[in-house]
C-alpha cells in the first residue's frame, strides 16, 4: 500500500502499465520549421527500456543544431530534447535498477556496463548505447516508441524531451534522489556536466593553471566554475557577446576578451597576457576556426585543449602540425568524460552547494510556450530555460 500510494503521490497511476500513453508532444515535422504540441501515442516500454513521465525538460544548443540540420530530412517528424528530468511511470523487462515512481534524469550517452568501452576507465563511451543523433529509435531498441495515427515519430539521442511521456533504454537513465528538485537537476543531464567534467575528468587541473574558454553559455561558464573550485590562477572568457563579461565574473571568470574589440588573432591576444599562452583552452562553441584558435592559445611544451563544443556542420580544424611536436596537444569530450553511474557524484555535490546549478535557470516557461524558449537561445537571451511539461 505504501509503495502505491508513492506512485499516485508522483502523479502516476500503475494502471497505465503496458498500455499505449496518449499526451501531449512538441513535434518538429520539418527542419526548423516551428515546433507543433500535438497529441500523440507513447507504446510501453519493451525489454531493458522504461517508460518515465517528464516533469522539466530544458532546451541545450544541441537541440537547435540539429532541428535546424536540413540534411537529417529523413528523420522528420522527430521530437527533440535530451535535458531533461522525470518520474518513472513503468519498467520493461529486465529492469531491475529502477521501479515505478523512481526519479530520475535521462542520459543521452549511456552505460550498457558488459562492452569493453564501459569496463574501461579510458572512457565514457559505450559501445551499444553511444551518443547517435542519426538513430530514429530508442537506444539499444528496434525503433520508434512514438506515433501519431499511422505516422511514426523519431526519436532524439535515445531521450525526445520534449514530450510528456518518452521511452529510454535502462543505460541511459540515472536515478536521483527525491529530494533533489526536479526542475533543476534536469540541467545535470548535459551542459552543466559537460563543463565541469571537461575540467576536472578530462584537463584534470591543478591549482595556479591558466585557463581560457571559448564560448560563455552554459558549457564555459559551467567550466569557468569548475576552473575556479580548481584554484585557476587566471580564467580568460571569450565571447563576441560583451555581455556576457559581468555574467562570466559570477562563475569565475578573470579577464574577459571580444575579439571583435582587437584587430589582431585573439590567440595572439592571449598568448602576450599569459606570456606565451594558457596552459589549458577549451572550445565550446563546435566552431573550427575557434578550436584552431583555442589550439594556438596555449602554451608551448605543456598546452592543452580540449572541445567541448558540438560542430554544427562539417569543417575542417588546421594548424601547423610542428605545434604537436612541441608539446601542444587536443583532446575532446563527450558529457565531460561522466559516465551515467557518476552522475550521482554530481547531485550530491549541488545538493551540499558546492556547484552552482540554479543560477544556470535564466528563464522558466510552460510547456505551450517552447517555441519561445527556442528563440530565447537561438538570440543568446538566456542560459537555460526550464520548460515546466505538466
């Protein structure tokens, strides 16, 4: 009885167990054409995959590179959406971590736990459930859980959001604790982790490192944060947006540059101001020409970049390659190098405040109103817009 009346509490009836779900979904039926909330069909979860009610989803970049992607035509109409946060409503077969009326927060990158790419500790990554926004179905599934009449839907990054049920593979789920507001720990599911464990997983830094971030939304300020709990010495934010320089100096940042203010490479810029460059760069935009950028910023013999960023079209990243035999070096990272189960590690730490997560949340809309919340990015108005679903 205890255990029923904590799934009505959450907003969720166990009579809904493996029967289609009919709500409500923000449709993008062409590329970048304005999102339709339509009414739509949620099928039950099949084996390893769950059902969960989304309470809070919020809108990443990554999202809008991809709605807007005219190449990825055959993949419309597709609900989008990957930072998110929700309620279990049911569990397929095999699910033995999670149960009806769990918490927790979609991943798009999972953790199947048996291939070798999630026994090692080299990565994140997975070899079954690896990050795919070309994959129409669920992760790890035979296709699409989503239809409206005879139209099937496609999925986004194993997630979809942006509707008020969806379906997820076991891997890609975290379970938090109830305790932990909804409508913020939705913003650990991408851009928040993505930056802090740029810095702490994959730069590692150490105290008194230099820094310079390419890109002050979420991501860098999110590094701009973790760099300063680091002990950074000098954190350098760069952003054609002055705004964002009051912004920057509220996570961290120490010196601001625009490089539309200098009529010179602003890599050039940075290497006078750190006396031959930072010791680490990180490029958050998917730009070639700022992973170049941030490529040559750093400091000869023990320079590291790192990208962060997800490339919003093809393009090609050149340098002068005698760069690498002198100690330069470039890496990238997928989610900040977390795997799903360490996500708990991140929650915990908001929890204790010891990392800001609620000053990331600049807006907060209904669900009726996410084509607002889409604009409000694409005009680089706000950080995170929450969109409450319900």
């Amino acid at each position: 009885m205890v255990f029923l009346n904590r799934i009505v509490r959450a907003g969720i009836s166990s009579s809904s167990r493996n029967k289609i779900i009919k709500c409500r979904a923000a449709v993008a039926w062409e590329p970048g054409a304005p999102l339709q909330i339509e009414d739509i069909e949620v099928s039950p979860p099949q084996s390893n995959e769950v059902r969960i009610k989304i309470t809070h989803t919020s809108l990443c970049q990554t999202d809008i590179t991809f709605w807007q992607n005219k190449g990825m035509k055959h993949l419309f109409p597709r609900i989008f959406g990957h930072e998110a946060a929700g309620i279990v409503e049911s569990v397929g077969e095999g699910v033995s971590n999670l149960c009806e009326g769990d918490h927790v927060i979609p991943i798009f990158t999972g953790e199947c736990s048996d291939c070798k790419y999630c026994k090692s500790q080299k990565t994140n990554l997975c070899g079954s459930l690896r990050v795919n926004p070309e994959y129409a179905g669920v992760y790890g599934g035979d296709g699409t859980r989503f239809k409206q009449g005879s139209v099937e839907i496609s999925h986004f990054m194993g997630t979809s959001t942006f509707s008020q049920y969806t379906v997820v593979n076991k891997g890609c789920l975290v379970k938090v604790p109830k305790r932990a507001p909804l409508d913020k720990v939705c913003l650990l599911s991408c851009g928040i982790t993505t930056g802090v464990g740029a810095v702490w997983n994959v730069a590692k830094l150490q105290k008194d490192d230099t820094v310079a971030i390419f890109g002050l939304g979420t991501v860098g300020l999110a590094i701009a944060q973790a760099a300063k709990l680091s002990g950074a010495s000098r954190i350098i934010g760069v952003d054609i947006n002055s705004e964002k320089h009051e912004l920057g100096k509220q996570f961290g940042i120490t010196d601001f540059l625009n490089p539309l203010d200098h009529d010179r490479p602003i890599q050039e810029v940075i290497m006078e101001l750190c006396q031959g460059g930072v010791d680490y760069s990180f490029e958050c935009i998917g730009s070639a020409a700022l992973m170049q950028a941030a490529f040559e910023s750093t400091h000869n013999a023990w320079g590291v970049t790192i990208v962060a960023g997800v490339p919003s079209g093809p393009g090609t990243l050149s340098t002068d390659p005698v760069k690498l035999l002198f100690g330069h070096s470039l890496k990238g990272t997928i989610f900040g190098g977390y795997k799903p189960s360490q996500i708990h590690e991140l929650v915990e730490k908001y929890m204790r405040k010891e990392i800001k997560v609620d000053e990331f949340v600049t807006h907060t809309l209904p669900f009726e109103k996410i084509n607002d919340a889409i604009q409000l990015l694409m005009r680089a108005q706000c950080l995170r817009c929450v969109v409450s679903m319900h």
